[in-house]
C-alpha cells in the first residue's frame, strides 16, 4: 500500500512538473518596449524605439513584429532587436506584437502592446502641458521668495541685526549678504541658482559664514558711505555762505 502511495505521489508530481514547464513555455515570452531618444508619456510615445523578447532566447528561431497585426519586420538572429521611428508610421493608436517561431517548430505569440503614436504638434503639446504648470509654479515660489527675503532684509537692517541672516548667502554682483529660500530657485551642487533680493541679479547663492556677512556689510558700508545728516541751523549758514558767490542780478 504504501508503494503505491508513492508512487502516486511520484506520478503526480512528475505531472505538475511537466504541466508547469509548459506553461512556463507558453507564458515565458513577453514583447518590451524600450525608449531610444523621444517621448514616452505612458502609452503615447514619439521617436525611436526598440521592440525585444523577453524569455528564452536560445529556443527561438526567428520573431516576426508585427503592427496592428501585419508583419513591420522579421529578424533571424540573437538578441532579436526591432528598431523603430514611430514618425515612420501613423499617427494614432497601434497594436505590437510578436510572432516566435521556436527551434521546436512551434510557433508562439506574445501578448500585444497598445500605444498611440503622436505627430510632431501633438507630441510639443503633451510635453508643453506637463512643463508649462512646473515653470510657473517654480517662478511663482521663487517670486515669493525674494519678496520674503526682500523683506527680511528690509526688517534686518532696521534691527541692526545685520548677521542674523537664515542660510546666508553673498551677492557676487552688489556685495551684499541676504538670504538662500527654502522654495525657489533650482538647487545646483554647488548651491541654488537664484536671482539676489537686492539687484535682481541671478546667480549661483552658495551658503557662507556669519563672519562673513558681517564682513560683506562692513565692506559695503565702507564702499558706499551714507551722507551725513545736517541740522537746520547748519544747512541755513551753508546757504549763506553759498550766497556770497553768486553775481547780483
């Protein structure tokens, strides 16, 4: 009894074992899609491409690609590679697939792949309507940003708190010291390429020192003097003096 029992147990997995090599066969073959140079948004796609096998390539024979279900190429040799400008086709929605003709004489077919090719004008559009709203959101947050550090800067020099900068930056163009954004700006190795709060200048804002803020705004005091106050009293002797040089008319 117990023999037989394993041989039944023998039996049965022996069948599993065939009944799973072949459908490993049959679903071993799938068709990809690789992106040469162009646009893939999804399934719309615009440029060259490459159509492959993906299983078993030393049991095939030969792959015939097909278009819509009619035969775009047949190739006869290892790694079975298609090449394709979707400009050369058109425009609109497609089927690939694949036909394999095996070393065993069977001939399997992969599932299909549906895409819409796009024209030259439909693919600038695609692209326009996904860049347009992350240029505006980024010069938006930039905006707000200088505006921000436009008045943190005015709010600094009435506290004298000329140091007290948060992730501090110096001005290659005017010298003067402000403050890096958190938002804003496109963020670079070396720093973030912004314009500066002060003279609307861009450039790449990399992150300095307290020390040298301070010695940004001594240096920039000191190149730029403010005039000195005068009183009443002194400007009416100054206008006096001055009425001496002038010619009676």
């Amino acid at each position: 009894m117990k023999k037989h029992l394993i041989a039944l147990i023998i039996a049965l997995c022996t069948v599993a074992l065939l009944v799973g090599s072949v459908h490993a066969q049959e679903d071993g073959y799938s068709l990809q899609l690789r992106r040469n140079w162009g646009t893939g948004l999804g399934s719309r796609i615009q440029g060259s491409f490459t159509l492959r096998l993906s299983g078993d390539e030393s049991a095939v024979q030969s792959v015939i690609y097909t278009l819509d279900g009619q035969e775009i190429a047949r190739i006869e040799q290892a790694p079975f590679l298609f090449s394709f400008d979707t400009d050369s086709y058109t425009t609109g929605s497609h089927s690939l697939g694949a036909e394999i003709y095996l070393r065993n004489g069977q001939t399997e077919s992969t599932p299909t792949i549906q895409t819409v090719f796009m024209g030259a004008d439909e693919n600038r559009k695609a692209i326009a309507s996904i860049l347009v709203p992350i240029l505006v959101i980024t010069l938006g947050a930039t905006l707000l940003s200088i505006l921000a550090q436009s008045a943190g800067a005015r709010k600094a020099s009435q506290n004298k708190d000329q140091t007290a900068i948060p992730r501090p930056s110096i001005c290659t163009h005017c010298g003067k010291p402000f403050s890096r954004p958190v938002l804003g700006g496109i963020n670079l190795l070396q720093g973030k390429y912004m314009p500066c709060p002060h003279c609307r200048k861009w450039q790449i804002a990399r992150p300095v020192s307290p020390e040298a803020v301070q010695a940004a705004w001594e240096n920039f005091k000191t190149s730029n003097p403010q005039p000195q106050a005068i009183n009443e009293t002194e400007a009416i002797r100054q206008a006096i003096d001055d009425s001496k040089y002038l010619e009676d008319i």
